[in-house]
C-alpha cells in the first residue's frame, strides 16, 4: 500500500461528477488498476488529456487499503497511440484490445508479458494493412499466456506432427487442431496458409510475421477459430468483435 508508480496503458475513462474521472488501466507492475484522477476534466488540470484511452503513460497512484478505487496523482504521457488513426478498423481494433483486456484480466494481477504484448500490438495496428495481423497475434497470444491456446505443431489425436501436412483442422468439442486424417464431426478446416501465418504467429515476433502473397492473404479461417477459442474459454461475447465482423475485413 501507499504510492506507486508504474508504466500503463489507459483503456477505458468514465465522468466522475464536473470535473473528475475513472480510468481503468492495465499497468506493468500491478496489472489492472481503476483510480479516481481528481479535476482530470478542468483545462488547466495537470492530468487534462493524459488520462485518454490508448494512452501509454507513466503514472503515479496512491493506493489505500481496503479501497477498490486507487487516487491518480500524475500523469507522465509516453505516447497516444489513438490520437492519429484515420482508419475507423483501426480504432475498432483498439477498443477490442481494451475490452478483451478489462473483461478477461483479474484486477491488480500483474502479467509483464501481457502488458508487453500489448504494447507491441498498439503500434502495429497503427499500420491499416498490419492491423488485422496484429488483432489476430494479440488474440493468440493472450490466449496461450493465459494457457487455454493448444498445441498447433502436433495432431491432438494421432500425435504427429502437422508441419507440411496437407490440411489442419480445428475442433471445437475438443479444443484442439487436427491433421486432415483425424478429422471429426464438426471440423473447422484451416487453409495452408493460414496454418503457416499460425506458425509465425506462434515462433516469431509481431514484426518478424510475413504475410503470404496478396493472392493469398485470406487468413478469415484462422480468425474465425480463433475467436471461438476466445468465447469458449473466456465464457462471454465482446461488443467490439461483434462490430468488427460488421466492418470489411482486410484479408
């Protein structure tokens, strides 16, 4: 308890009254965090317009026992990743990221690869034609450091290997990927190069992940499982996701 000071990224704010605000965080060294920023509303407050979503800050909090809501003291801004977007997906993706974050992340658990993770899929979705790559990545990922994503090198039924296999599949009741010879009822097929794009996703950094040719760039499959995988093992639906699928996917 006391005063800490951590890196964050601000996802979501709330009006406390005239002048004050909610911010939910997703810090560093203390994971998810709610606090109250006093004032954060008046112009000529310190913290006006530090405290806005997709905001990586330092920020300094005083945090009292037995108290849910922390006091935001100050507020140092690092970047604003949602300042400069022009592309409406873009800032759809954003608030997917917030929103997987505040619904699936237990409050002042701290997870510094979640946290880095995070912070590499911000900047690349900056880029409009990375974005949907960098959605899929953060998806994975958060789904494998929160140990629900399984093994995609081996059949979950006959144990070999799927490197080169001539198909993959995804199966739902088992939550596992099959090569084309253990397929089951209610199968979702995987394209080539979707698996390959998995692959990468799985052994490489964010940035180091190479698209296939443009008249391969169709990853929709892998996307569609993987958000069954969300739903299914975080047990709820996401109000972004539902208005993503709304908006013309870039693959």
């Amino acid at each position: 308890m006391g005063i800490c000071s951590t890196e964050a990224v601000i996802l979501k704010t709330f009006p406390l009254g005239d002048s004050d605000k909610i911010a939910v965080a997703y810090s560093r060294d203390y994971g998810k965090v709610r606090g109250v920023a006093q004032g954060a509303h008046r112009l000529r407050s310190p913290l006006a317009g530090r405290l806005e979503p997709f905001n990586w800050v330092e920020i300094v909090f005083f945090e009292k026992e037995g108290k849910d809501l922390v006091s935001i003291n100050k507020v140092e801004l690092l970047r604003a990743f949602g300042s400069n977007l022009r592309d409406y997906r873009c800032f759809l993706q954003l608030n997917f990221l917030a929103e997987l974050l505040i619904e699936t992340t237990p409050d002042r658990e701290p997870n510094d690869p979640l946290f880095r993770l995070l912070l590499l899929t911000m900047e690349e979705i900056q880029t409009p034609g990375r974005s949907d790559l960098a959605q899929l990545y953060f998806e994975v990922w958060h789904l494998k450091i929160s140990g629900f994503f399984p093994s995609a090198r081996f059949c979950s039924q006959c144990r070999l290997p799927m490197i080169g296999a001539r198909a993959v599949c995804y199966l739902p009741d088992v939550q596992g990927f099959r090569c084309a010879d253990c397929s089951g009822r209610g199968a979702q097929p995987i394209s080539a190069g979707s698996y390959q794009v998995l692959n990468q996703i799985l052994g490489k950094s964010l940035k180091d992940v190479e698209l296939p040719p443009e008249d391969g760039l169709d990853f929709s499959d892998l996307e569609r499982v993987v958000e069954e995988m969300i739903r299914h093992n975080f047990d709820r639906s996401f109000k972004t996701l539902s208005l993503l699928r709304e908006e013309p996917s870039r693959n």
